[in-house]
C-alpha cells in the first residue's frame, strides 16, 4: 500500500465544506456523489477537520483504499467538482475504424 504523500492531502475551505454539507443534507444526488462527498468531509486535514485515516474511512464507508487515494488525489490535482463528478470523462480519442 503506497503511504499518502504530501500532495495528496485534502484540506477543505470553509466553503467547500459548506458545499459538501449542503450536498449531503439535501441527499438529491447520485450515489457516488453523496458517498465521495461524506469520504472528503472525513478525510479534510484542515484546522477544523476529523482528518481520519484512509482505513478508517474505508471500513465506515465499506470502500477500498485505493479508491480514497484516486479520490484524494484527483481532488488535490482537479478540484472538487472533478472529485465529485461520478464519471471521468477520458482524455483518449480513438480512431474510427
């Protein structure tokens, strides 16, 4: 398991925490939406922050380990909107046949 890196740290805004909280308290969402929103609220490194550990979110919120490291990750390098978004849409262009 690759230990969590500097980089790879969520530390939420006050707004964006708002936003998560809003987003969960309304609960009119997609599923992976609302779940990805509970895990950042949980894994935030910030002032005010639980900042729990990425097995522990994983054993509350019956996810995989790596999945918090691409959702981590993905938050620090795209934001929190990307991280929220419940399908990646692929940079790859293929070919027509």
């Amino acid at each position: 398991m690759r230990g969590k890196s500097k980089k790879d740290r969520v530390t939420l805004t006050a707004e964006e925490r708002a936003e998560l909280e809003s987003l969960l308290s309304r609960g009119k969402a997609d599923v992976r939406c609302l779940k990805h929103a509970q895990i950042l609220l949980m894994a935030d490194e910030a002032d005010d922050g639980p900042g729990w550990s990425d097995v522990r979110i994983a054993e509350a919120f019956h996810a995989g380990v790596a999945t918090l490291e691409r959702l981590r990750q993905r938050f620090v390098e795209e934001g929190l909107q990307a991280a929220l978004r419940t399908y990646r849409t692929g940079t790859r262009t293929y070919e027509r046949k």
